[in-house]
C-alpha cells in the first residue's frame, strides 16, 4: 500500500477534475452559446509569422500565421479562488463549441501537426475563451500586371464564418488595427512589403444571407534592380550593338546582315524569357512596351542595311552604265579607263604617264564625254600626289552612305527619348 500511495497516477486524478470542473458532457456543445437569443460576438487577432511565396504566374500567395478567437461560452465557466485560468490543447476543441471560422478564396491551408496539432484552448473562470492554431494558407490574389515589373500588389486575406450569418456570429477585429501583428524579420526575395493593415465588411450570400467578413490586406512592391540586370540592361545593350552596323563599311554584308540577325535572335530569346515566367494576361504590360520597342529598333536597324543595300546597287548600275557609255578607246586600254567614282589605284594612275590631254580626250568630244584625265607629263609629282589622295579620300566618303550617316544620329536620339518617357510614366 506504500508502494500504491508513492507512485500515485496523479494524471488520471487531473484528468477526472478538469472534465467534471467544466462539465464538459453536462451540455451540447453542437449549439452556439445563448442559442436562439442575440449573435455572439467572436473576436480575432492575427499574429503573422512568414510570406512564404508569391506566385505571379498562379496569382497566389501563401501565408503561415496565428489565428486566435476570442468569445464567451458561459458553459465553460468554473468557479475559481484564485482566477486562473485553464490551459488546454487540440483534444479538448473536439468536445466543445468553436467558430467555424475560414479562408474565403483559399486554395489550401493547414493546422501544423508537428509534433502535436498546434492547437491552444485557454478558458476563463468567467467562461471566455481563447482560441489559438498555427495555420498556413495559400490564398488568390488577383493581380494587375500591367506596370510589371514597376507594380505594387494589394492582396487580402479574408476569414468569414462558414455557416453562421450575422444574426448568430459577429466576427470583429478583437482590438481594430492592432489586432494585426507582423514579424519584423519577414522579407521577400522579389518583394518590398510596405504595410499590413485590417478592414471589416458585410459579405451577401443570395441563398444564406449576410456574413461578417474581415480582410488582413497588405501590399507588395517590387524590387526593379532584378529586372534591370536580367531584362532591361541586356535588351538595351542589345539596341545599341544594332546600331554599329552604321559604322561599317557599306559594302561589308556578311558583317552588316550576320550582326543584325544575332541582336534580332538575342532580342526574341529575352522576349521569350520573360513570357515565360508570367501568366498569359491579354493586356499588355509595361515590360512588354519596352521590350517590343526595343525589338524594333532592332528590326529597323536590320531594315536600314537593307535600303543602303539596294540603293547602294542601283548607284553601281548607273554608274556602269554611264562607264559603258562614256569609256575612252582612245589610245587607252578599256581596262586603264576611269570614272567620276574615283576606284582606282596608284598604279592605275602612273601607267597613265605620257598621255597628254589631247591623246587622251580628243578635242571635239571634250563636251560630251565625262572621262577623268590625269596630264602627268606636265604636271608635278607633288600635284600628282595631292589628287590622288584627294580621289582616295573621295571614295571613302561614297562607301558611307547618306542613309548610314543618318541613322547614327536619328537612331540614338529617338531610344533615348523613348527612355525618357518610359522611365518618367511607369516609375
């Protein structure tokens, strides 16, 4: 009996105690207190631990926080010397009345159930009770993309009693808005979280009625310096590799036409790429203004080539055929006759020596053919020299075009007044 009395099973004691004391199976707890009399008000305050994610392409969020009620149930109540109150855990919230209180637009959520269900019962002597769990929530949050990615999104939680109108359940914020707290330590990787704040409505159900329904919302600005590496730095080197095309010899295609094609290919990649990464919105966003715009700077980029091309060979065939017209067989090989084009080399010129003007160009076609004619024998070598740079440097001239001369000054300055409006409307 020693034995017995020592190792005493003081749980089973505990156990009997705590039921008999708040008379747990003395009432049907399937009803709401003060049932058939006036709606019971059911406080709430909200502790959030974590943002875990936000989803653009899934217009989601996911939320882990401390969900806690407040009410009174005044079949709860004990009689107590002392005033304490009652601690329990999620065992004892299967056998008594609780809200029913969910997630409107959730599209999952949770009790944690490590170790044990993260549940907490605390009950009053006077019978009000605290009613705590730990949850997570992933929840909709219907998302405007249209300055992506210089946005802010407001999203909302809402919580609402599920069969109770409010005629038997009002749902209030337990203190207004500091029923809300936030951990200072939460932080997102695309995000800046910038407030938290609570709001409270009626919500009309056509076949239940009205409920009470509270919204935790807060809002979410995006940190730009991400994109600004990935998408906005890239697409703009990208227009600016397009425009040294201008700066290359007109008659260089391969180099002119494979540049172009590349910055128009790496152009399509980012456009890709970011596309693929967000939902398929039928409006356009802001990313998407300066990406297409950028592509077309590129695109007509590749399109002025191709118009300095053709003029370029329409110049040639006239050129030839006034070459064809006007060429001197007089005393000079068809091979030796030069143009107003000024293509010739030095060698060209020397083997001209000794030709004087009237061999050259005889006297009464001095006025209608246009040959050039180089009378070296009385000129000299100086002079002989200075036109021939003078020639070489004229054909440097004619192998830049007008349109190329152009384009290095139109194409640059309209991107940058493209950047100037774009930056100045959506920042």
């Amino acid at each position: 009996s020693h034995i017995f009395k020592k190792n005493h099973d003081m749980t089973k004691a505990w156990k009997g105690r705590t039921v008999q004391l708040l008379r747990v199976d003395e009432h049907d707890f399937t009803m709401r207190p003060a049932f058939g009399g006036p709606a019971i008000p059911v406080g709430v305050d909200v502790q959030v631990e974590s943002l875990d994610s936000i989803s653009e392409v899934d217009m989601d969020f996911t939320m882990t926080l401390y969900l806690r009620h407040y009410w009174k149930d005044e079949r709860l109540s004990f009689p107590s010397t002392n005033n304490k109150s009652m601690t329990f855990d999620g065992r004892l919230v299967k056998k008594i009345w609780v809200p029913d209180v969910f997630f409107v637009h959730s599209k999952r959520s949770f009790i944690h159930d490590t170790t044990t269900d993260n549940i907490m019962l605390r009950v009053f002597p006077d019978g009000h009770v605290l009613y705590s769990m730990r949850v997570t929530v992933t929840a909709m949050c219907n998302m405007d993309f249209s300055r992506f990615p210089l946005d802010s999104q407001t999203c909302s939680l809402e919580l609402e009693s599920y069969a109770y109108t409010d005629e038997d359940l009002m749902l209030y914020w337990k203190n207004g808005n500091e029923s809300l707290k936030t951990d200072e330590k939460i932080s997102l990787s695309q995000f800046l979280i910038q407030k938290f704040h609570t709001t409270s409505r009626l919500a009309f159900y056509s076949s239940t009625g009205w409920y009470n329904r509270l919204y935790i919302n807060f809002t979410l600005r995006r940190h730009i310096f991400f994109f600004l590496l990935q998408t906005y730095f890239p697409a703009t080197l990208m227009v600016m590799l397009s425009w040294v095309s201008f700066w290359i010899d007109r008659r260089a295609v391969p180099a002119r036409v494979s540049l172009g094609i590349t910055t128009v290919l790496t152009m399509s990649t980012i456009i890709t790429g970011v596309n693929a990464s967000m939902p398929r919105v039928s409006y356009i966003k802001a990313v998407d203004i300066y990406l297409w715009v950028s592509f077309v700077f590129v695109f007509l980029s590749v399109l002025e080539y191709a118009a300095v091309n053709y003029l370029t060979t329409v110049q040639e065939r006239k050129e030839r055929k006034l070459r064809e017209r006007f060429s001197c067989t007089c005393g000079i090989p068809h091979s030796k006759t030069m143009m107003l084009d000024g293509n010739y080399s030095e060698s060209d010129a020397n083997s001209l020596a000794g030709y004087t003007r009237n061999q050259m160009v005889p006297e009464e076609e001095k006025q209608e053919k246009m040959v050039v004619h180089l009378a070296m024998s009385n000129e000299s070598n100086s002079s002989r020299k200075r036109g021939l740079k003078g020639h070489v440097g004229l054909r440097i001239i004619q192998n830049t075009h007008a349109i190329d001369k152009y384009s290095r000054l139109i194409f640059p300055g309209t991107y940058i007044f493209f950047n100037l409006i774009y930056w100045s409307v959506f920042s």
